[in-house]
C-alpha cells in the first residue's frame, strides 16, 4: 500500500454507497428553474453542507474524442461501462511488469461515474491542459514520485501527497480515487472549506481585509472572497512553491491531477448554488511560469449524506518507512545474486 491508501480502510467503505454519479446530470433544468436560492441568517447565498466532487470524467479530453464536448447518452452508457471496467482493481493483471504494492481491491475505492462532459477541462476549447513553459517541462522531467518510478532511494522520491502532507492547489479540490468530499461552513466574515482527502481546511475571509505581505507564502495560499450575485469568488495568490507535481492516473485517459504551482499561480475559484444538491463549481488556473495560457476546468459539487471522516493519513506514515526498508532489501537480494 502506498502512503495516501494507508488510513482509509475503516473509512471508505461507509462512504462508497453515498456517492451519487457526476453531479452534471444530477437536475433537470426545469427542477434548477423552479428552485430558490436558500440565504443565510446574514443574507449570503447559502453553499454550507457537505458535497462531492468524485467522478471518472478524466481532466483532459481523451484524444479520441477529440471535438467532442459531451457524450450523448448512448455514448454516455457504453463508455461508463468501459472506464469502469478499466479502472476496476479487481481486473488489474496480476503478471504486470510494473512492479507495485497493489494498493486495494476495488472495494475500496469511489471514482464515481463517468459525465457526459468529455473533460473537466472548458478551457481551452479541446480539453486539453495547455502548453507547460520550458523551463517547467525540465523540471517536471526531474521530478519523481510513486506514479513514475518503482526506485525508492529516500522520502525526497514520493510526493506531497503520498507523505499525507497536502495536494496543495487546485490539487485540494479535484477528484480521482477517493474521499473527494467536502463541507462547507459559512458565517458573516468566513467560508470554511473542510477537504476529507489528506484533512487540508480552506479558511476563506469574506471581510475586505488585505492580501498578506508578498513575502508570506503558503501551503493553501492566501484566498479572499466576495460575491457576484449569488457566486462566491475566490482568489488566492501567495502560494508557497512546495506542490507542483503532476500525477498521471491510468483511469482518467488525459491526464490525473494538476496538484499545484509555483509562486506565480493565481487561481481563481467560481461557486455557485443551482440547485438543492447541486453547486456548479469551476476554476481558473493563471500561472505563467508554469503554463504557456490559463486554463479552467468545470467540477460540480453533489450533496451527500454527513459527516465527513477522519483521514488519518499523517507525515512519516507507516507505508513510506515500509517501502524504503523493502527497496533495501530488494537491492540486497539482487545484490547477492550479482555474486
């Protein structure tokens, strides 16, 4: 089992029944028509509960569906079926030449439905995350984690993720695998967004109060919101360079997780309720270090059922001493065999 698996086993599984399918085909227009947006106390548009984002939808436009921005739902029935046989862990080869810890069996697991969206991403217009900067495609050549290599010299060689430190942003709000939920609370001066993966807490100030000093960076960074009506805004600048990998999943067919940026990322986040289960919730990523164009990415947020559950994945967990010390072994073992 890999870092991030290590403390789900007494959690997921109350969650797997929970999950509706991708929350874009939740509501018809004519119930979104005849709903009414629900205010709090203070008179703010009311987003608190608890929502899911999880869904097999890949981020990026599979190439073969290249121009095609939603699925009709003959296509939508067929290649549901096909990505979830895909990505069952029940039909993995057991022969693979991959060499990994196996993680779970598929029980454990809450990827959601397939959308008729083809891509989270909107834009750009083919669904496809834009150009990396040079300079970035030599540093991400440079970086390695559990998802590119099977050579485990030290902690340095896992991600932040699999160290159950953060998935930094907009990492912290995109789906994958599992424990995509989140509750959102709000008061006059706050929203509070509690993230069930690797337990990261968004405190969003509502007052008008200044950004931080350039200087003060951040895990999360520094988000202040206002509203538009009745969409909650949020930027956030200030980000601390510390995740910025990229995590390619084989279930998603375009590309898995942008986890975060560098200095530079400002994202920009749009939240809007549109129906009683539903927030239509979506991104922008403008990091021009990073990425030759913004790009932004559409997400809807489902309710569900409460309360979150404890992620107890915690830095220096079990599974990262484990793999060093089986890495060790196994050079010594191949090592014996060379004499």
């Amino acid at each position: 089992m890999n870092g991030r698996c290590v403390a789900l086993c007494l959690t997921v599984m109350a969650l797997g029944t929970l999950l509706p399918t991708m929350a874009s085909d939740q509501t018809l227009p004519s119930e979104r028509d005849a709903w009414v947006q629900s205010l709090t106390p203070w008179g703010d548009p009311d987003l608190q509960g608890v929502w899911t984002n999880t869904t097999t939808t890949p981020l990026q436009r599979p190439r073969d569906l290249a121009g095609k921005e939603f699925l009709t739902a003959e296509e939508l029935a067929v290649r549901d079926r096909q990505v979830a046989d895909k990505v069952n862990l029940d039909k993995r080869a057991l022969d693979s030449p991959v060499s990994e810890t196996g993680a779970y069996n598929n029980f454990w697991m809450e990827r959601g439905r397939l959308g008729t969206r083809t891509s989270l991403i909107v834009d750009p217009a083919d669904g496809r995350l834009p150009p990396m900067t040079p300079e970035e495609e030599v540093l991400q050549s440079q970086r390695r984690s559990t998802y590119s290599s099977s050579r485990f010299d030290s902690v340095a060689d896992f991600n932040e993720l699999d160290r159950c430190i953060s998935r930094g942003m907009p990492g912290a709000m995109m789906p994958g695998f599992y424990n995509h939920n989140y509750q959102i609370l709000q008061t006059p001066d706050y929203v509070t967004i509690l993230v069930e993966m690797v337990h990261d807490v968004r405190i969003i100030p509502m007052d008008g109060r200044g950004r931080l000093d350039p200087t003060v960076r951040q895990w999360l960074g520094d988000a202040r919101g206002h509203w538009e009506g009745n969409t909650l805004v949020v930027e956030t600048t200030n980000f601390a360079d510390k995740v910025n990998g990229r995590q390619e999943l084989g279930h998603t067919q375009g590309g898995g997780t942008v986890f975060g940026g560098d200095e530079n990322l400002r994202l920009v986040e749009r939240f809007t309720r549109v129906s009683a289960d539903m927030i239509d919730y979506e991104f922008t990523v403008v990091d021009p270090t990073v990425w030759q164009s913004p790009w932004r990415a559409s997400l809807p947020m489902t309710a569900i059922e409460g309360p979150l559950f404890e992620y107890a994945c915690h830095e220096g967990n079990y599974a990262l001493g484990n793999i060093l010390v089986g890495a060790r072994l196994e050079e010594a073992v191949g090592q014996a065999r060379e004499r």
